[in-house]
C-alpha cells in the first residue's frame, strides 16, 4: 500500500512539514510513503484543449503537454491514497495545487475510491481551502478521510506546535485504518 503526498505550496514552510509529519506517520504502519513538492516541479498550466476527454483512442487519459505531470501520471494513479496540503491564499487553496488539480483532467475518472485527505495552513483563516479540497475530491468520487488545519505565517512556525503535531498523527492514523478495512 502507498500514500502519496502533494504538497502545493511554493516554498519550503509550514504545509511540506505538515505533509512530512503526516506520512512519517504512516510510514510507521509499515505503509509505504512519497511526497511530491510541486515547487520542484515544471508543470504548465492546463490548455484547455480537451484531447485527454474528446480526443481519439490515442489521446483519450492521455495530456498532450510534455512536462513533468507526464513523471508523476503513474504515481498518482499507482498510490492507494492521497495526501492534498496547501497554504491558504486569498482564503483559497494556492495556485500551485489548483494547476496540478486542472492537470489531472485526463486520469481524474481513474482516481475514483482512492481515500484522500487535505491540509491547510493560514496566517488568520482557513477560509475555503479545505473546502475547495473536498470539492475537487468529490468531483473525483475520492472519498474524505478528514483534515488538519494550522495557523501560522512564517515558514517554521508549525513546527513548533506539538499539538499540531498529534493532531497530525491521528489523521495519519484514521487513513491507514480506512486503507486496511479496505
Ligand atoms: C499570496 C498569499 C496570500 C495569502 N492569503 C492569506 C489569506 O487569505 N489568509 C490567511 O490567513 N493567510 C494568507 N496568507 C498567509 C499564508 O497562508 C501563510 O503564510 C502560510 O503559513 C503559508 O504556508 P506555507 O508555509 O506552507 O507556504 C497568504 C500568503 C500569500 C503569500
């Protein structure tokens, strides 16, 4: 079994951590783990060119644009589960995670039944982030295992809230548990 992480922030700070201390969590179920940092990642945005939907036998689940989303395809539909963090900008997810989501046009009804779930951190308010992650997974029929938010605003400043850090470990817990009953 793997738990894949996505991690859509642009900088090295608060949610790659929370992602980290997430699947150390579960890893420790002896489940394996991989995390993805978008900002590492050259991926266009989506064109829009509907091929991956209307295309022919050849394009069909396929994208046409050759970066590296054509790496991390296999990954994605490969992992049992799914691990969706982002900052929270102008009360939303970051663009980073939302170009990645446009991107997965082409597998999207693959992704059906993989467990997902979402973290999110804010200076002041979560707003709709997390509710802009439970969207996209509903959209792909992903089931929502559940959620952690934090507040803080420099780059290691989650790090330092214990709390968060149980909070973090519960959750990896219930998503190995959902994994298992499966
Ligand atoms: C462009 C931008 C927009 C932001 N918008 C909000 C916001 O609407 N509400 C909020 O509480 N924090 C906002 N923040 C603060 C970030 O959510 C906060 O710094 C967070 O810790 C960043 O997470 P990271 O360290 O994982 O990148 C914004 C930051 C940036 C750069």
């Amino acid at each position: 079994m793997k738990v894949i992480g996505i991690c859509g922030s642009p900088r090295k700070g608060n949610i790659e951590w929370m992602l980290t201390k997430l699947l150390e969590g579960v890893a420790k179920s002896g489940v394996e783990t991989e995390l993805i940092l978008l900002r590492e990642l050259s991926i266009k945005g989506c064109d829009g060119c509907l091929s991956c939907e209307m295309g022919g036998a050849e394009r069909k689940g396929r994208c046409r644009i050759q970066d590296d989303m054509q790496i991390i395809y296999p990954k994605l539909l490969e992992a049992d589960a799914w691990a969706l963090g982002t900052p929270v900008y102008f009360e939303l997810l970051s663009g980073m995670l939302k170009n990645f989501m446009d991107r997965t046009c082409p597998i999207w009804p693959k992704l059906e039944g993989k467990p997902v779930v979402g973290l999110a951190v804010a200076e002041e308010g979560i707003g709709k982030a997390i509710e802009n992650l439970m969207t996209y997974a509903s959209l792909c029929d992903m089931p929502w295992v559940g959620q952690v938010t934090a507040l803080a605003k420099t780059p290691k400043q989650a790090s330092k809230d214990k709390e968060l850090e149980k909070r973090l470990e519960k959750l990896a817990n219930k998503l190995v548990n959902v994994l298992k009953a499966r």
